[in-house]
C-alpha cells in the first residue's frame, strides 16, 4: 500500500489523509509503507490506524497506547507487554508479545518507552485479526496470561492437552538448561587444562 510524505519532513501519511493536502505536489513522495518505518519516517497521528484504535482503548485503560516509533498499539498487562501492529496491505492485526516471567526483557516497573524497546516475539499461535475485530485481542490475552498464572502456579491444573503441552515444553526447558551446564563445564574444564 502506498503512503505518501513530504521532502521537507520526516512523516508520512495515508493517501487519504487530510494533511496530504497541504504538502505541495513537487514536495510528494510516494513511498511502500512495508518499510517505511526502517527508512526513518514516523507516523502521522491523525491517519494512523493504530493512532485511532490506541486512543479508543486509552479513554477506557490508560495501559493501551499508541507507539508512535512503530505504529503499534501497546497494551501492558500485569503479566506482560503486548505490541499490536496493523497490516494495511492485508487489513488486519498481527500481535506481538513480550514475556514476563523468566525472561530479562520486561519489568513490571518499567517504564513503557523502556519496555517499547524490549524483545518482540510474533505470537504464532494467534494468527491475524480482521480490522474491525480488534477485541479479539483482548480476549486473546486475558485467555494467555490466565494459561501463564496457572502454568507459574500449577501446571496440572491446566486441562488436559495443554497440561501435555506444557509437560513437554518444560521438558524442552529443562534439557536446554543441562545442556547449556553441560557446555560451560567442558569450557572450564579446557581453560583449567591450558591454564
């Protein structure tokens, strides 16, 4: 999808954008929105759609807001720190997560331009949510970090096939852990060797 900005600043808008109008034809540069935010360019925040949706969200909970350097909408939970980014060639939602348990990329107190700077991982089981569907998203994350506090708690509360699931991913964890034991003790065991 196209987005267009000026030669004289560094903001881009949709082709639909009020401000379009204002930037002189000779000064437009028509420009893939896919990377436009790689080549220095910020949003505006009138035509920007997470802009819009942020604001919606932030009158009702001031922990939902608009991240201007990525065009995202930010939810903080008490469990973890939530991205949300809109595809505009594809009109939907594709949400990114950051953890907050085991992991040094979010604090709890934090503050957010800090956490906006951590580690994203796309969430691959959520799949893509249509535009106009945006509470979903909500729904999605009350369900996960419900699922993390059980997990934190007792795993063998979870039903069934998650508590499978979780079983493995721990095993997973776990062998990762001895593995990584395993490695730094043969590393010591060399440098006491030639040392």
């Amino acid at each position: 999808m196209d987005v267009i900005a000026s030669r004289n600043s560094q903001m881009f808008h949709r082709t639909n954008c009020t401000y379009v109008k204002r930037i002189h034809k000779e000064n437009r540069i028509h420009l893939d929105d896919s990377d436009i935010l790689l080549q220095g360019y910020s949003p505006c925040s009138v035509c920007s759609i997470a802009n819009r949706v942020a604001k919606k969200y932030h009158k009702r909970n001031p922990r939902i807001f608009w991240d201007r350097k990525h065009d995202g909408v930010c939810i903080r939970t008490d469990d973890s720190f939530w991205r949300a980014k809109f595809n505009s060639e594809q009109r939907n939602w594709v949400l990114y997560h950051q953890n907050s348990k085991g992991t040094k990329c979010f604090d709890k107190v934090a503050p957010d331009e800090i956490l906006m700077q951590g580690a994203f991982h796309k969430q691959s089981d959520f799949g893509a949510v249509p535009s106009d569907q945006f509470d979903r998203i909500f729904e999605y994350i009350g369900k996960h970090d419900h699922y993390r506090r059980i997990c934190e708690d007792d795993y063998r509360k979870l039903p069934a096939k998650d508590r499978k699931r979780e079983k493995k991913r721990r095993k997973k964890a776990g062998l990762r852990k001895v593995n990584k034991l395993f490695k730094q003790l043969e590393k010591e065991k060399g440098a006491n060797k030639h040392g």
